[in-house]
C-alpha cells in the first residue's frame, strides 16, 4: 500500500514538474483559472495521499478490504 502511495506522489510531482514552465506564459484570464483549478486539485491529492501514508485517514475502500483478507488469512 505504502508503494502505491509513493508512486502517486512522485506522479502528481512530476505533472507539476512539468507544468509549472508553463504556467508563466498564460495570457488569459481563463487560463489562469485553469491553471490555478489545477494547482488546487494537485495539492489536495498531494494532502490526500500524505493523510493516507501518515495513517490520518483511512484507506480507500479497495485497500481495505485487501488489508481484512490479509488479517483473516493470518488467524
């Protein structure tokens, strides 16, 4: 789970890596709430992934039902 966690992060870095040049060069102001929509939406799924890998909150549900096989298997 932790793997996944990670990737996610260092994916949504790498779209901002390669954003950011490009956010200089807007000229409109509807390109300008594009870009600033998206920004948004990237640090609230940097956020969400940190919450997730600090155990703030709960994993997804798909991840947790792995996590209740695994404890069953276990017994």
């Amino acid at each position: 789970m932790k793997t996944n966690i990670i990737l996610r992060l260092l994916l949504v870095a790498f779209f901002i890596y390669i954003a950011w040049p490009r956010i200089p060069q807007s000229s409109s102001s509807l390109e300008f709430l594009f870009w600033g929509c998206w920004l948004l939406f990237a640090f609230v799924f940097i956020a969400a992934n940190f919450a997730t890998l600090l155990k703030m909150s709960r994993p997804p549900v798909m991840e947790q039902e792995g996590i209740n096989k695994k404890k069953l298997r276990s017994h």
